[in-house]
C-alpha cells in the first residue's frame, strides 16, 4: 500500500454539521441559545433580562458568522484585546 502526504488546508473549516456549521460556529451558537438562561433568574428585571440576552446572543452569534478581512471575528476581538492590554514599549528620541 502506498502512502500519500495529504495537504493541508488551514485557510478553510470544515463544516461538521449538516455541512453548514463548523465545530467552532456549533459551539458560540451552544453559547448563545444558553443565554436563555438568563430568564430564568427572578431577581433581575424582565427589560435587563432582555437587554442582556440580546447583546450577549448577538456577540455570540457575531463571533459564529462574522468575517471581518478574512479573519473570524473571535480572533479579531482577542488580537484587540491583546493589543490593548499588551506591555507597549515607549522610546524617546532626543532633538526631535
């Protein structure tokens, strides 16, 4: 039997379910439909309740779909964070 290398594709998910969804995308939608959750908490206020779910599910939903210069959304907003909160180094220059 012979072998073959098999290449590699990186640029492209696979989509497991149903050939529509990736693993990652199943996963922030899991996320998103357990915000539902939230309704279930009795102290909170019904209109807070509704206004958390609603960012919450769209930042998931987002995260899931969104492309934003071929690069996923979820790693877009962690390269942010990780240049926000990143050790930035400052040098001055003398007789400018």
């Amino acid at each position: 039997m012979q072998i073959y290398n098999v290449p590699y594709n990186f640029k492209h998910e696979e989509k497991v379910f149903g050939g529509y969804v990736s693993i990652r995308q199943a996963i922030y939608l899991i996320f998103g439909a357990t915000m539902l959750g939230i309704f279930f908490v009795p102290i909170i206020n019904i209109f807070i309740k509704s206004f958390l779910f609603l960012i919450f599910t769209t930042m998931f939903i987002l995260f899931a779909f969104l492309k934003i210069d071929e690069t996923n959304a979820d790693k877009y907003f962690i390269y942010i964070l990780n240049f926000f909160f990143r050790k930035k180094k400052y040098i001055l220059e003398k007789g400018k």
